[in-house]
C-alpha cells in the first residue's frame, strides 16, 4: 500500500537504530510473537489465533453462536485464481483461543470483507457483493448469490471491502474510485460499469462504478445509494451514527453531509462532502518501533501511508478516555494510532491519545494489522495480515518484484485480543452458544454497553419483525436509562416499519444530543405532520450544535414561511461553521426565499464568514442561474457604489466557479468583456481585480480596444516597483488572459530576487501557461538565483507534460536540480506515471547514490551495533549538534533540521547522510551566497521571505534581514551547513552514544 503525499525532511546528522546493516529479516513463530509486541499501559494482548488455523486474514465476524467468520485474501496483489476464502473458526474447548478451522467457503477472488446479514454472510470480492449460507450446518456454504455487481476490479488495495451494518439498517460498503496500476492493466483495468442488484427487477443503477464513492444498501427494501464521500479500506460509525472515513495518507475523516441533502439542489457546488479531523495533520507522524523495516521504493518513512482499518471503540470496557477514541491499522509501519475525539461544531477534531508513541506496535517487520473488530466481550480484536511486504508492486523497484517476495507470508496470519489488565479469557464461543435469543433478551440487549450487543439485537428483531415488540420498544423509547438504548429502540422500529411520529415529537425532547439529534433525521419520512413540524423548528435554538447542524439539513426538504425563518435563524446565529452554510444552501430550491439579497443586507465586511457564504451563493447563481441573472450581478458587483460594501469580490469569485458548468449562461456574457476588463485593471480593489479575471478567464477574453488598452495598462502596473503588490500580481495574471508568450520577456525580468514574491510566482505561473518548453529552460537557466517557494513552484511547471519531464530529468542528471528539490509527492509521480521510459529513468535519477565517501561510512558501520551509554550521548550531543539541532523542539537550537523524527529513517541512508552531507541536502537547509548592491555580502540560510524581505539565518541561529531592492544576485552554493569530515570529531564509540540518546530521547509517552 502506499501514501499519497508527504513531508520532506533529510536530517543532517545522525542515525536513529543502534542496529547492524540490514541482515536478512525472517518471519517470528506465533509463540514468539507476543514479545515483539508493545501495547499501552493498562492493556494486555493475547493471540487467539494463527496460522495453521487462518493465513492471509483481513477481516472478520463474530455470530450469534459464536463463530468467528474470518475472510483470508491470498491473491493479494496480482493473484486472480480464486484463492480466496471465508475460514470458520471456533473455540471447542473453551479456553478464549481458536482450536478449530473450517473452509466456509473457497474460490473467491480477492475478498475484502465479511458481515452478518439474515441466515448467512455477506462478503465483498468485486465485482460482488456475495450472499453465502450453510442451510444443511455442516459448516459450509451451500448458497452463493450475487446481491450486488459492477463494482470495479482494480489495484487490490482500491476494490469496495468491508460490509458494515449501519445504525439507520442500511449496510454501507467501503469503495474508492478504481485506480488501475499502469504496470498491471490487463490484471486490474476494469473500472466498473453500472452496480445493481442482478436479481431484482426496477431497482435502483448506480452509473460508472457509483462514481468513484462508497455504496450503502438495503436488500429488503431494494434499496441502493452513492455516499457523498469515498473510504479506501475500512470505515467506522460512532455510537450516534456518525460515519468516518479513512485513506491511506489520512487516517481520519469525518463524512459530514450527505448525498440525499447535496442531490436536492443542483445548483450547489460542494466538491468535498468530507473532512479531515486531525489535528496532527494528514500524513500525521507515526512512530514505529520496527527492528529492520523493509519499507520500499515509492513508501515514505515516520507518517501514515497505508492506513486502513478504522474502527471507533464501543465496546464498553475499555477506560476513559477510550470510550471517544478511533483506532487506525498503519501495517506499513506496523502500528496500530489512537486518537481522541472531540466535538467541534458539525464535525469533530481528533488528537493524539499518546505523545510520540502508538498504542500498539511491533519490533517484527512483518506484523501488518490491517483491521480491527469489536467483540461481544467488548475487546478490540486486530486482524494481522503477517506478510513480509505489504506494498503494491506497483510502487516498488523492479528487482524486488522479481525476488520471488511478494507472497512470503502467505501461509501465515494472527488474530489478536486487546483488553484491559484483568480481563478474563474470551468466553463468548460457549456463552453464546448457551445464549436463548428471546425477544426479552433482544430488547434488554438494545441498551448493553456493547456495540455488538446492540447491534446485533437491532438485527435480529428487525429480522424476526415480531410486532408484540413494538410496545416495549415505545416503551425503551421513552423511558430507558440508557440514551444508546433509547437510540437503537427507535431505529429497530423504523426497521420494522412501526415508528410513528408521535414517538417522534415525544424523542426530539430528550435530554441527551444524540438521541435528538438522529430524532430529526428520522423525521424526515414525516415531514407533513404539522406537529412534527412544530416539533422541529421549536429546536432552532437547541444547545447542541451537532443537533442544529441536522435539523438545518432536515429543514432542507420544507418551503413554508416558518421553516424558511428558522432555517435563515439557524445560518445567521451559526455562521462562522462553514459546513452550516452547506447545509442551508443545500435546501430545496424556493422562490420565496431570496437567501443572497439577505445576507448583502446583513453583510459584515470583514468577517470571512459572510464572505465565503456570498461566494458560495454566488456559485449557486452562476451554475444554475439564466444569463440575465448572472449579468444583473456582475452588474451588481461593479457599480462603483459597492465598492466599500466588501462583497463585490466574492460575488464575482462564486459566479466564475459556478459559471464553468453553466455553458448556456457563460455563451452570452460576451457584452459584459468591457466592463470586466476595466475592473481587472483600474479597479481599486486588488480582490476586486482577482475576481474580475477569474471571471475573464472562464468567460474568455478577445481582442478590440479595451482588452488593448487593458494589456497595455497591465504591462506598466506589472513592472512598476513602487505599487501595491496585489495590483502587480492581479496584472500579471490578467496578461495570462492575452497571448502570455508576446510578454515572456517582461515576465522572466519578474522572476528575479528583487522581486516580491507574489510578484515572482505570478510571473512563473504566466510563463507556464506558454505552451511550449519555454519555462523550463528559463528555470533550469536560472535555478541558482531561485529562492526556495519560487524553487517549489518551479518545479510543478515541469510536471504538466511529459516533454518538460524529459527536461527536470535532464536536469537532475546534469546536477542543476538535486533531487532533493523535487519532494516526495512529485518523486512518486514521476517514479509511477505512465511513460515508461520516463518512469525507468526517473526511478533510475531519484535512487541514485553517490558512494563517494563509501570507505568512511564503511569504517563507521560498527558504531550501529555498539552498546550506547545514554549520558555520554548526551554530552556528544550538546558539544557536537546542539548548536544547530534541536530534539522535538527542545535541547539546542532551530538552525538545521529537527532531529526528533530521524528514529524513522533507514540506519544506512541516515549515516549516509551524517558524513557526505552535500550528496542529499535537505530542502530549504542548503547554502546561499547574496551579493548586495551595498554592504557586505551574506551567506547562509533562508529562513523566510517576504514580499520585501529575506531573513538569513547564520550559525548559531544568528539572522540577518535582507532588504529585496538591496540584493544584486543571489545564488544557491549546493552545499549543505553541515560540513563534512563528522569522523574526525565522533569516534565510532561516541556515534553509538549519540545514536541511543538520540532513539531514546523523544520518548515523552504522556498520555492527552
């Protein structure tokens, strides 16, 4: 599996692993591999399973009578034989561990997935959604049906997978968008066609592989839904049916609004119904303990790039805080993250349980959780695919496909349970299987602390459909102690089709949010009662901000004075959360309700708030609006009365996004070229100018008079030194709208050091826009008088097409461009694009290693198996380090690189790195040499730019501000500001030192 982007650190010094170089790693018998693994404090871990018994696991299921369903996936990642299978295992003597293993079913292609459903499984293998049943008990599937096809059969990693029982009885299934590999197409190029269930008549079709988004179904009623957002491999719900997301890069995503509300206004453009959560960032740090990680080519170190397995924990027995904590599998680095849930808003923010530690993680490379399952003992149980490489070959080198690798471990596989320090074995195989499933014990079962409890029982009454249960769930509705028990009460009978909304008016006043909350989404089927819809809009000013966020979705479907009023009280009071302007502009399309002319009249300039909401009802006006209303307001926006209103830049910036789909429309604006074209030169405004040319851009622009004059006006403003930087860069980019090659002269002088930086990175993006090659050679020409955010923008005008990719590589081999200017992000693309000459040589250019210093760094390889002292450590690392590094933050100074995160580096390409540093420097830490046009020269860092400044950052942390209209040239010196010759002050002994205090001095495990 691998990452879609990353941060691009190379530290400057020292080594993370006081380990020898790279032996052969082999795989840890299961009675071993308890000990490679370190869990939180507080919790134990147990093995219940392994090889023989299963091999290959990725998901799994625990039944009402208690057997396991696990789902072993062998043909991953070129395997199309049908080697998959569904094992059935079972715990006969009692003791909490799998003695026993059953083939339930076999000949599956690449299975992803498995859940109860009726009197059998469902499991995922695309194109299907397959039904099995054991009608005859012999421990085998005897039925196999199609409920489901036409999903795409892709790259493995990408199919549709884990088969979920929602809170609202719908299932969801896990999907992404087919992402065929280019090495790999005649295996993996199908992208899907229509998903439908084959054997129903006049059911719904979900187009072109459900669009690339996740699926729910619901078989007894027929029912097939495209989500509003996609999951790569897994997803999870939280106790109130909130649903988070998951992607390789990042580990948690919330899915904040839904299709149904989006599909009710067309003339609405949201093109993320989602939201990452983290407060960590996306590609968050991890931090692996992984003795001899064998990570490959196109895998990034130290962040998430294979998380998967989501899972929110429910189970009822773990402490606080982790009745609010999602788990992630991070098999690539072989971790299981925690982290802590929040309300914020509509959504949610997410943070790290523990500080610079995982809650589980494994010295053994080949521990590869990859999902996670609550059971009914309310333990956590991880699904350990164990395989050696758990990467695509897609994204590794060519030599490491060819070793005969890819399918060690296929013969292996571990289940394993998590619970607190304490906890007694797993009974749950003879308890349930004792269990007398009443329909007393079902409703008892509804309000346990135990997800599984609870959602079994929700099952298996909705199944039974007894309706001598309908009373006492009215009753549990009512009046249960438990929220949650309340909660599952009303949606068992809206399973059964007996929820009425007198229940309904009685729940939206319940004491607890969530119960509230998913109240008004169960109104929504009743929305003519009039008393329901009293009910609701008494809630406008609920304290609850996520049951205000739900009811102005709701709301969305209701066109009457009272609603409307409510709805504009809702947005107005709860402005500044963007996802509640979604929500209000989601509503059903109503002439009585003039949302825009309202909000100009409440406008607040300078509150954000008011100016996204404008833009995006802009937007809406510009998709879905006729010519004459789009006119009337770009009429509107430029009247020089409004200039001082603040909004006339949104209007203009919303209706050039919105217009790009309105073909009509956009087909007789040509009239209105004059009056934009003025505004993008002459108006006061820079944001006004902006909005102007976005506009010009969508529209097009030809050539009479004014757009003459307009150039013209814009060459002087471009090049004039003395105005506003936002006006230079406005008239930049309005010379993109002429023929940009009549004026790269002019734009090249603008790409220069003097120049403000806004200005330069308009004039780049200019140049780019000539088709030709004519940008590379000016940034290959000029790259060592480019500073580094001109350097990175530079570098994206090579990735447009393949003729200039030929020149970044010719530029890279000359040694004009060191690789490490390229990023990783850019290097995965060029390392895996489609030419396959191109991408032979860039893989060849961006791996390539200098061994000019190969006898030094071969003399110092015994300090990595040395046994450090700590304090000495310490000591080498204040005299030797300390005055250009700190360790997280602390214990020295911010000259170089943070050397906290090299514990995720490879040992040798770390002390490459330490002792030939100019072979690999680190970007935005090498040398540049300032010629003034008076005073002194300067050498050193930059640290920052401003339009009008560079500071300079010196040994020892010492900065020198450099005046931009002061610089004569500026050039970068290819060196990096760590010398070498390392060796002559460290001895192999004082390496070993340094190295352990390095590894063990980040090891702050405080907990939130």
């Amino acid at each position: 599996m691998r990452r879609k982007h990353i941060l691009n650190i190379l530290p400057f010094c020292v080594c993370l692993l006081a380990a020898s170089s790279r032996p052969t790693v082999h795989e840890v018998p299961p009675e071993k591999a308890l000990a490679t693994l370190q869990v939180a404090d507080g919790f134990q871990i147990e093995m219940i399973a392994s090889e023989p018994l299963v091999a290959d696991p990725v998901a799994m299921e625990i039944d009402e009578a208690g057997r396991m369903y696990v789902v072993e996936m062998h043909g991953y990642p070129l395997d199309k034989s049908g080697s998959g299978k569904i094992k059935l295992l079972t715990d006969t003597d009692g003791d909490g561990k799998m003695d026993q293993s059953v083939a339930f079913a076999e000949g599956l292609m690449l299975p992803t997935g498995v859940m109860r459903w009726k009197k059998g499984i469902l499991v995922t293998d695309a194109p299907n959604v397959l039904y099995l049943e054991d009608t005859d008990n012999d421990g085998k599937a005897d039925v196999r049906d199609t409920l489901v096809t036409g999903f795409a059969l892709s790259n493995p990693q990408h199919n549709l997978n884990n088969p979920t029982l929602g809170l609202d009885n719908w299932i969801y299934l896990g999907h992404e968008p087919a992402v065929t590999t280019q090495t790999y197409k005649s295996e993996f190029g199908d992208r899907g066609g229509d998903v439908y269930y084959p054997d129903k008549q006049n059911t719904p079709r979900l187009p072109d592989n459900a669009r690339g988004r996740s699926v729910r179904m619901r078989p007894d009623r027929a029912g097939l839904e495209i989500l509003s957002a996609n999951t790569q491999f897994g997803h999870t719900f939280d106790n109130w049916g909130r649903y988070l997301l998951v992607s390789n890069a990042n580990h948690i995503i919330h899915q904040v609004i839904s299709a149904a509300y989006l599909n009710r206004n067309p003339s609405l453009l949201v093109s993320n119904a989602a939201q990452s959560i983290s407060d960590h960032g996306t590609a968050a740090e991890v931090f692996p303990i992984t003795q001899n990680p064998q990570n490959q080519l196109l895998t990034d170190l130290g962040v998430f790039t294979s998380a998967c397995g989501s899972k929110t924990y429910q189970g009822g027995i773990f402490p606080a805080p982790f009745d609010s904590v999602m788990f992630v599998a991070e098999p690539v680095s072989n971790i299981i993250h925690a982290d802590l849930i929040r309300d914020k808003g509509a959504t949610f923010t997410a943070s790290r349980v523990f500080q610079n530690k995982e809650f589980l993680a494994s010295t053994d490379a080949w521990f590869r959780p990859v999902n996670m399952y609550i059971g009914p003992d309310g333990a956590l149980y991880v699904v350990d695919y164990y395989r050696q490489i758990i990467e695509h070959p897609e994204w590794m080198a060519d030599d490491v496909v060819k070793s005969g690798q890819l399918y060690n471990g296929m013969d292996k596989g571990r289940i394993y349970r998590i619970s607190p320090k304490g906890t007694a074995k797993a009974s749950w195989a003879k308890d349930l299987k004792a269990a007398n499933w009443t329909n007393a014990f079902l409703l008892e079962k509804l309000a346990d602390k135990n997800i599984w409890w609870r959602r079994n029982a929700q099952r298996l009454l909705i199944d039974v459909n007894d309706k001598n249960n309908i009373a006492g769930l009215e009753k549990m509705v009512l009046e249960d102690k438990n929220p949650l028990g309340r909660l599952h009460a009303m949606y068992t009978l809206e399973g059964m089709n007996a929820l009425k909304p007198a229940l309904l008016v009685n729940a939206l006043k319940d004491n607890e949010a969530g119960v509230r909350e998913n109240a008004v989404k169960l109104s929504e089927p009743f929305l003519k009662d009039s008393n329901l819809q009293n009910a609701l809009v008494s809630l406008q000013n609920d304290p609850s901000a996520k049951v205000r966020y739900q009811l102005l979705c709701t709301l969305g479907f209701l066109d009457t004075p009272e609603v409307i009023k409510a709805r504009e009280n809702l947005l107005f009071k709860n402005l500044d959360d963007p996802w509640m302007q979604v929500a209000a502009l989601s509503a059903v399309p109503s002439a009585k309700n003039n949302l825009l002319g309202e909000v100009l009249n409440r406008y607040q300039k300078g509150n954000p708030a008011y100016a996204s909401l404008v833009e995006k009802l802009s937007t809406m006006t510009g998709n879905g609006g006729t010519a004459p209303e789009i006119k009337a307001a770009i009429s509107r926006a430029l009247k020089p009365d409004a200039e001082n209103k603040g909004w006339q830049a949104a209007v203009l910036q919303g209706l050039s996004i919105g217009l790009k789909n309105n073909k009509t429309a956009m087909a007789s604006l040509k009239s209105e070229q004059d009056l934009l074209v003025n505004a993008a030169t002459e108006n006061a405004s820079p944001a006004v100018r902006q909005g102007s040319i976005q506009l010009l851009q969508v529209v097009g622009i030809s050539e009479n008079a004014t757009t003459k004059a307009g150039v013209s006006k814009a060459l002087k403003i471009a090049s004039d030194k003395n105005l506003n930087v936002d006006n230079r860069t406005a008239a930049i980019n309005f010379l993109a709208l002429d023929n940009p090659k009549t004026h790269a002269e002019t734009l090249k002088k603008l790409i220069a050091p003097t120049e403000p930086l806004p200005v330069q990175l308009a004039a780049l993006k200019t140049l780019s826009a000539i088709p030709d090659n004519t940008v590379s050679v000016f940034v290959t020409e000029q790259w060592p008088s480019l500073t580094r955010d001109v350097r990175n923008a530079a570098i994206n005008t090579f990735m447009t097409n393949e003729s200039r990719i030929a020149l970044l590589l010719d530029a890279i081999e000359n040694k004009t461009i060191d690789p490490s200017a390229i990023g990783w992000p850019r290097s995965v693309g060029l390392m895996a694009q489609g030419n396959a000459a191109l991408k032979a040589r860039s893989r060849m250019l961006l791996t390539k290693k200098d061994d000019g210093r190969a006898e030094v760094i071969k003399a110092y390889m015994p300090a990595l198996s040395m046994t450090g002292n700590m304090e000495n450590g310490r000591m080498v690392f204040q005299k030797n380090c300390s005055t250009c590094h700190q360790i997280g933050g602390k214990s020295g100074t911010a000259y170089g690189p943070d050397l906290g995160t090299i514990r995720n580096r490879r040992p040798e390409s770390i002390m490459g790195d330490i002792l030939n540093p100019n072979l690999s420097i680190a970007d935005g830490f090498d040398i540049w040499s300032i010629e003034m046009k008076e005073g002194e020269p300067v050498q050193g860092l930059i640290a920052t730019e401003s339009p009008t400044a560079l500071t300079v950052k010196n040994y020892g942390g010492q900065e020198t501000v450099v005046a931009r209209a002061n610089i004569k040239s500026l050039k970068a010196l290819g060196m990096s500001v760590m010398p070498a010759g390392l060796e002559n002050q460290i001895s192999q002994q004082e390496m070993s030192d340094l190295l352990l205090y390095l590894k063990q001095g980040k090891q702050d495990t405080a907990a939130h």
